[in-house]
C-alpha cells in the first residue's frame, strides 16, 4: 500500500510545502520537481559542499548487488523487530542516510506482513542512492536532502533510524517527538576484522561511537544489542564489500592487491545496534 505523503518544509524557507501536480511548492515560490523516479530533491545547490555529494555510483551499485543477496538480512531482522515492536499503524519513521533503500524497504515488508501500515521516509545526500532507492520501492517518500537540515517539521517522527551514516543530533532532536527513538547501526570491534587484516598492514585499534553528543541532545542510551555472525564470500562478493566500505579509497595498494588474490574469505559481521530515547526535557548544552 502506498505510504501517505510526509509533511515536508521548505529547505530555504523553512515554510511548509504543498504538493502541485509534478512538484512541490512553499508560499514563497520555492519549487522542487518531482523527477520521473517519483522522488524530490530538497537539497539546494547552496547547501551542497560539492556537486555529487554523498555515495557516487559504483559505491550504490556494490551496495545494492550486495545487500541484496541478503547478507546483512540478520542486520534489518533485529532493526524490524525494535521498530515493529513499538510502533502501530500510521507511524512516521526516517531512515536518514538511507543509501539505496535497502533497511527500509526490509521494514516495510515485514510491516505489510504484519497488517502494519506505517507512514515511511528515506533520505539521503547522494543523489544515485535515492534514484536507485525510488527505483526498487514505490511505497515510500524518497527524497535527495541531509542530515544536517531534515525538510520536515519540529517534533515529527516517532523513530528515526541512521545504518552506518552520518547521524546528525540536534537536528533529529529537533525533528523526533518527545520520547521518540533514534536507532543507530553502528560497526563493533571485529567487523570485517578479516577483511582489514588483508588490507592493512597492522589494523587500527577500535574507538567504539562516542555518544556524549547525543546525550548532549537530550538522548539517552536505552538498550544496545550486538549482531554478530560470519559470511563465507567469494572474490566478486568481496570487490562488492570493499566497494561499499571506505576501504577501496583508503586501503594500500598492497593490500587491495592481496585482496585481490583471495578466491574467497570467511569474514567478521560486527553491528552493534544501539537504541536511544529523547527526554521530554531537551538538554541545553547541545551544540553538535
Ligand atoms: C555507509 S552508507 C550507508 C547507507 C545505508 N544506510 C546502508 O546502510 O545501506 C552512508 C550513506 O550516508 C549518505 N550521507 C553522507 N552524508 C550525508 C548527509 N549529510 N545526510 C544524509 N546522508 C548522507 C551517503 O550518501 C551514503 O549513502
């Protein structure tokens, strides 16, 4: 079933915007095309630090072909279950930084299972993950805009849900109701542990995510839940995985040549998903 349309705002103006025929207009004039894929850019070239930002195609296509095959399916299993556990119908629900959509539409297909018609949006900077995003799933709001400045109004969402992103905490304070969820999936110690000893020379000690800005925000720290398991890949699920990390970029060459020469590896999934919730009395010290 198709998920109602968000409330949206203005990305300049801040007002609210109204859907027309093919775009979306504010009392100012602002208009944002809807492009043929269904989804709408809400980020204006003023708010972009360079011209593609965000996951450039090679990085959506890997991300895609990989996940697809369900590699990570136990990572959006235990991401379903928290959010389906506490949300009933009509809910609004972010995936912020939602690359090609993979989360989401995992999420809304357990709901539909489960009779739960939940009110859904992913956005991303890269213009390529919502294009592939809006491709794959026409159920949801798609729509290229960041973190940084999320179009929708003050105390809109009921969970807000940030897979290996860039999360943004005062504005996902700003835009999730009082006592709304934030969950984040975040790498733990080992993951890919295999993998990174292949690449790198000696492997960087692990620094787990700080969450003092968060809490800084109001959010406190209510659960977190490892996910660990190991997947056996062969060299072309492997290029696959190396093109959706950093690692392609950052690695040696050395390394990416030894990786290079594996016919297959046994590698470390690693996630830890931690659960927060925001207080009804927003902290003042938040300046992220
Ligand atoms: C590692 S990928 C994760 C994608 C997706 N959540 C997943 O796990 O499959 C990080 C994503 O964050 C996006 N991104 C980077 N900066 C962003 C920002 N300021 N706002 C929204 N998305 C951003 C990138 O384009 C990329 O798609």
């Amino acid at each position: 079933m198709l998920s109602p349309m968000p409330d949206l705002i203005c990305p300049i103006d801040k007002l609210p915007l109204f859907p027309q025929e093919h775009c979306l207009k504010c009392e100012q004039g602002h208009s944002f095309d809807r492009a043929k894929q269904g989804y709408f850019n809400l980020l204006p070239v003023q708010h972009k630090r360079s011209k593609a930002p965000g996951d450039n195609k090679e990085m959506v296509n890997a991300r895609r072909t990989f996940l697809n095959n369900g590699y990570y399916q136990a990572i959006s299993q235990t991401l379903n279950q928290t959010i389906l556990a506490k949300h009933l119908n009509h809910s609004n629900i972010l995936d912020a930084g939602c690359g090609e959509g993979y989360y989401l539409n995992q999420l809304l297909t357990q709901a539909q299972q489960q009779n739960i018609n939940l009110q859904a949006c992913g956005l991303d900077i890269s213009k390529f993950a919502i294009q592939a995003a809006a491709k794959s799933n026409k159920t949801a709001t798609w729509l290229v805009a960041s973190n940084k400045q999320l179009p929708f109004p003050e105390h809109y969402f009921d969970t807000i849900f940030c897979a290996f992103g860039f999360p943004v905490y005062q504005e996902f304070a700003n835009k999730l109701k009082n006592n709304g969820q934030l969950l984040l999936l975040e790498v733990g110690e080992h993951h890919q542990i295999e993998l990174r000893q292949h690449l790198y020379p000696s492997v960087k000690a692990y620094s787990a995510i700080d969450l003092q800005p968060a809490f800084d925000c109001g959010f406190t720290l209510n659960d977190q839940q490892n996910i660990r398991f190991e997947l056996t890949l062969k060299q072309a699920e492997l290029q696959q995985l190396l093109a959706m990390t950093p690692h392609l970029y950052r690695a040696p060459k050395q390394g990416l040549e030894n990786v290079q020469q594996l016919e297959s590896l046994t590698v470390t999934i690693d996630v830890i998903l931690y659960q927060l919730t925001l207080s009804d009395t927003p902290a003042t010290t938040c300046n992220q």
